[in-house]
C-alpha cells in the first residue's frame, strides 16, 4: 500500500443522500425503542417481526457505506494523519455513546455498537483495498457465515463479546459484533472499488445539487451524519420526556 497524501476527494450528493436516507431508517426505529421505554409500545415490538428486521437492514447500510466510503478515501493511497483523524473522531464518538447510555440503561449500555463497529471496520477494511472484490466479497461471505453459525463458550467473557462468538445472549441495547457484522464492511469497500474501476463512481460523483436546492437540504443530514448519529437519539428521547411528563 503506498503512503499517500491526498486531498478529500469531492462530496457525491448521492452518497450523503443515502446517508441521510439511512439516518432516517435509525431515527424511524429509535422513536419506536423509545416509545417502548415510555410505555406507549409494548416490548415486543422491537424484539419481534417486522422492528428487529428493520434495524438489521438500517445498520447493514450504515456499515456498506461506511465500507464504500473507506475505499474512496483510501483506496489511492493512505494519507496516516487523515486516516488517524477519521478513526479517533468515530471511536471518540462510541466512547460518548458508550458513556451515555451506561448512565442511561445501566448494565445494558452500549459496549460495542454502530461506531466502534464502524472504527473497527475502517482499520481491518485497509487490509483488503488492494485485493480484487471478488476476493473481499468471499471474505465478507465467510465472516457472515462463521457470525451466524458459531457459538462457543470460550468466546462468552467479557474482553471477547466485541467479536460476537460466544455462546449466551447478550443484553445490550446495541450490539454490533465484529462477527457477522464485518462482513457489510467488506461488501462495502468491494462495492466502492467496483464502483471506481468500472467508472459508476465517475457517474454517480457527476450529479449535483444546486446549493440551497431541495436535494442539497435533503443531503445535508448525510453530510454532518457522525453528529446527527449523535445527536438525534436525545432529542427524540427528550421531546418524548417533555410530552409524558410535562404535556
């Protein structure tokens, strides 16, 4: 892999769009978890059915692109400093949701969710820019089959959860392990060197939003999507707060 010092490369208005579209599918969901734990909802709702396969496909997609946006970003070379930078504000990020909702939810808070899936993802996805994405896609493939069918006791101690092998259930109210939920990583960073070596990315990064248009407002979540991820879960909780207790 050749160190490289590059510059950002252009914003795709597509690629924030389908940020933003899948900050939407989180915020959908959260208000719903959240309607459960004021008692509007009961529990089964986002334990069963149609709410648990939702937040599956809503954290699948963050994951492919965060995927697809490592290789456009890395995939010419790597810039350290830059790359430092996008992993310390990601894994400072988890570190504030692991903080906040250890004094949220207690002994079910998030130890290993979203964004230190998302961190973990953007070191272990450098392995893999230079291979072929067939290559990358059965890598993906393996890890989704041995998170899906591998379950052992060794694996159940604590400094081991984060790998998603162990044989008891885990309680936290996000959980996102290493296995299978790498393997999105991967199909994303696949996805984004498909993308540039077929010339779809030239495409895709070629539509535009006039500034202060309708689709540039639309983007807009997806541009800032690390602070929205952050910022979006205590607002609706506060709001739902206000109207049970105060409206």
């Amino acid at each position: 892999m050749t160190l490289a010092s590059r510059a950002m490369p252009p914003r795709a208005v597509l690629l924030d769009l389908a940020r933003t579209l899948a900050l939407v599918g989180m915020a959908v969901f959260h208000f719903n978890f959240d309607l459960v734990m004021f008692g509007y909802l009961p529990p089964e709702v986002i334990m069963v059915g149609f709410w648990p396969l939702w937040a599956r496909v809503v954290a699948s997609s963050f994951l492919i692109l965060s995927g697809v946006g490592l290789y456009l970003a890395y995939g010419a070379g790597i810039d350290p400093r830059r790359l430092a930078r996008r992993v310390l504000r990601i894994a400072g990020a988890a570190a504030v949701v692991s903080i906040g909702t250890r004094f949220a939810v207690g002994e079910q808070y998030v130890f290993w969710g979203i964004l230190h899936m998302i961190a973990f993802g953007s070191l272990v996805g450098l392995l893999f820019l230079r291979l072929p994405a067939v290559v990358t896609l059965a890598f993906a493939a393996v890890v989704f089959w041995i998170g899906w069918s591998v379950a052992l006791p060794a694996f159940d101690a604590a400094p081991l959860l984060f790998l998603g092998l162990g044989a008891l259930r885990v309680t936290a109210v996000d959980y996102v392990p290493v296995f299978p939920w790498l393997a999105p990583v991967l199909v994303g960073v696949a996805l984004g060197r498909t993308a540039v070596r077929t010339g779809i990315w030239a495409r895709i990064a070629s539509v535009t939003a006039a500034k202060g248009s309708l689709w540039d407002w639309l983007a807009m979540p997806g541009r800032y999507s690390l602070w929205v991820y952050l910022g979006h879960q205590p607002v609706l909780f506060g709001l739902l707060w206000v109207w049970t207790f105060w409206v």
